[in-house]
C-alpha cells in the first residue's frame, strides 16, 4: 500500500486505481449494461420510492429507478462521486452518497424497503458479512435484487481464464474476484427465500462471463 492509498474496514483505496475505474466504468458502463440488462430489468423491476444500492459506482442502475427515486449509495471510492451525483441529476434521482463500505452500512435495522447491487460482491472484502448487513437494514419482507458475476463450472476454459488472471484482474479492479460462488453465499446467507438464476454473456472479457441474477426476500 502506498502512502497516499486509504485503508478502512478492509478496503483499499488506491488514487491511481479509483480513478482509473471510475474512468474505465464511465466509459464501457453503457456496454456492460447492455449485455446485462434483460436480468437487471426483471429483478430490478417495480423498485420502491426509497433505494440502497451497494456499490453505486457511477451510477450503472440509475435507468431503473423512477424519476423521483431517493438513492441511498453505498459507495466507497470517492472518485466515482462526481460522476455518480451527475448521472443522478440526469435521471431525475435524489441521491444521497454513504462514503462506507458495504459491510458496515450505517442505516438502522429494518429500515429499507429494497437493496440492489450489480457487479459489486465479486469485490467486497467480505460477502458474508454484506449479505448479513443487507439482512440486517432490510424489513421483514423487503427484497435483495442482484446482478453478479460468479465463478464458472469447473474444468471450463472461462474457468481456466478466471484462474489464470485472478491476481492482475483483483489487483486492477481494486479486489474484484472472478471465482467467487456467490449463487450459494447468497442462498446461505438466511434470507426467508431466494429466487436466482445462472445465466452467461458474451463478451470479450471471458472471465467475467458467467453470471447470476435474482431476488433474496428478507
């Protein structure tokens, strides 16, 4: 860690790294989502008034919230925070940036309504524990929505990928791991039900092909 890179409850932000991933997610977010968005619109549908997002970036999901939506955003790296504010006021949304991270979010228990996330456990220090704070802020009968990607089947050449550029790739997506089995830390996690579904995409960045989309009910 260098002398200018912060450290809290496990994430490290590095200057070089922030900004070149705000950079990099600003200009190939469109791409990303367009591959993406048949899942995100199905479990992103009918979101309430009130959103906590984990890991809003900037600012991916905006197009599914109504105009008038109050976006509470969990989002750590400061450098996507101008981007993010001036998506919101592109899209008609309230946005309110929580500078935490997503394992220790600073609502109140059983205080929101719904929680999304896109492409945000593969990097989180600590999935169990994030999984066990949306559990936590979320009321009885609220709802997780989520679009990750995961690791692939075994003994698949975008397995063999995943495991061949796990170092650099985590190293330049400020932790981002493509082997994580998130499909079963989320249906582990306590919900009262999950409904999720393994998909793929094809793109160039094979590692980050294979995919989950779903919904976990508090």
């Amino acid at each position: 860690m260098t002398k200018t890179a912060t450290q809290r409850d496990g994430f490290t932000l590095h200057p070089l790294r922030g900004r070149f991933n705000s950079m990099f997610f600003a200009a190939l977010g469109g791409y990303l989502d367009l591959q993406l968005r048949k899942r995100k619109t199905a479990v992103f549908a009918e979101l309430p008034q009130t959103v906590v997002e984990l890991g809003s970036g900037v600012g991916a999901n905006l197009r599914y919230l109504a105009p008038g939506t109050h976006l509470i955003a969990i989002e750590p790296n400061r450098y996507m925070h101008p981007r993010l504010r001036r998506a919101a006021t592109r899209h008609g949304v309230e946005v309110e940036v929580r500078d935490v991270v997503a394992e220790r979010i600073d609502l109140p228990d059983g205080s929101a309504d719904a929680v999304i996330s896109s492409l945000v456990l593969c990097s989180v220090s600590d999935p169990a524990a994030v999984l066990a704070e949306v559990r936590r802020v979320l009321r009885p009968g609220g709802r997780f929505s989520f679009a990750e990607h995961v690791v692939a089947k075994k003994n698949t050449p975008t397995r063999w990928a995943q495991r061949a550029v796990r170092r650099p790739w985590a190293w330049v997506f400020e932790g981002c791991s493509c082997e994580r089995d998130l499909a079963s830390a989320i249906e582990s996690a306590g919900f009262a039900g999950v409904d999720l579904q393994h998909h793929r995409i094809r793109s160039p960045f094979l590692p980050f092909n294979t995919h989950i989309a779903g919904t976990a009910t508090a």
